[in-house]
C-alpha cells in the first residue's frame, strides 16, 4: 500500500482521541504513522527528555567546577550561587540537599579565598539577620586559577629541564589569556 493509498480509517489511533499523520523516513523509505495524542504524552516526553538533558548537564557541569573548586560540595554551592544570589546557608541547604553543616563550613572556606562575598540579609524586626550570599563571576573564577594551570602546563612542557636540573628558557612555552565575553561584546 502507498502513502497515497492511505484512508482515514487507516490513520484511526487505536487509542483514540489522538491525532494519526505519515512522517517519511530520512532514507526516503516508506512513510511511518506516528500519533500525535492530543492529551500531552509527546509534550511529557519531550519534557521529560529536556529535564534529563539540563539534568546531564548540571551534573557535566558541576564535575568541572569540582576539579576547579577543588569538591563537588563547593561546585553545587556555587552553580546554586550563581543561579540564586544572595541566598543564605538554610537556603542552600535546602536547595542543594546538603547539610546545613556542610554548607556553612564550605562557604567559610569559599568566602575565606574570596569566591563568595557575604553580608547580613536586612530584616525590618528583631531577632537573627542571617547572612545571605553570592558568587564571583564565572570570569573571576577562572582568572584566579589561571596562574597556577598555566604554571603547572609549563612545567610539563620543560618536564626534562625540570629532571635534568638545566636552566630553563626564559620563555615559557603556555601563556593563558582570559578575555571577559561581555568587554568583547562592547567593542
């Protein structure tokens, strides 16, 4: 039978209530019928699908920022920094599912080198004005850690100079420059 040949009782969903087209495959084979259901189960899958996806990307991006923050504790306290400023530890903890205790050692350690700033929330009654905090920019980040991975690049690259004890180049084969993306947006 041909796409042509199709009859509307051929396209009929067997559930019903959905709605039957013919999608040609790429290889320019037969066409497939594909039900559209009217209810929102494609729309699910495809949110399901796209949860899943940002869900692989966090964890994709977490991983990385542990291998600069040094513990995957401090990379989600960061990326949920980044996504809600100014929050307190309670906050974070709540967000992240870490302990409360872990969060607040981890930002004391964070805060200690500068990679979040902290103040006391305003509150117009009395009682505990937490403090509430917030990341430096993804910029700043890298910048800071620069130095120390084009150091140990260098070394690398001079590793026999280094194990035979000879002078190295004055030189330095890896220099790292990073740009902030909104000052070339400027120009």
């Amino acid at each position: 039978m041909s796409p042509d040949d199709t009859t509307d009782e051929d396209r009929t969903d067997v559930a019903g209530g959905g709605e039957s087209i013919d999608v040609e495959a790429e290889d320019g084979g037969e066409p497939v019928g594909v039900t559209v259901d009217d209810e929102g189960g494609v729309r699910e899958r495809l949110e399901e699908e796209a949860d899943r996806a940002v869900g692989e990307f966090d964890d994709r991006l977490v991983d990385l920022l542990a291998w600069v923050l040094d513990t995957e504790t401090r990379a989600r306290i960061y990326v949920n920094l980044r996504q809600y400023p100014h929050s307190t530890s309670d906050e974070i903890a709540e967000e992240t599912g870490l302990y409360p205790s872990t969060v607040r050692e981890a930002l004391a350690e964070l805060h200690e080198e500068g990679k979040v700033t902290r103040r006391k929330r305003e509150s117009d009654g009395a009682g505990n004005n937490p403090y509430e905090y917030s990341a430096m920019a993804p910029s700043d980040l890298v910048s800071e850690i620069v130095d120390d991975v084009q150091e140990q690049l260098n070394t690398v690259f001079n590793l026999d100079s280094h194990l035979e004890e000879r002078e190295l180049d004055a030189d330095e084969p890896v220099t790292i420059t990073v740009e902030d993306a909104s000052e070339n947006d400027e120009e």
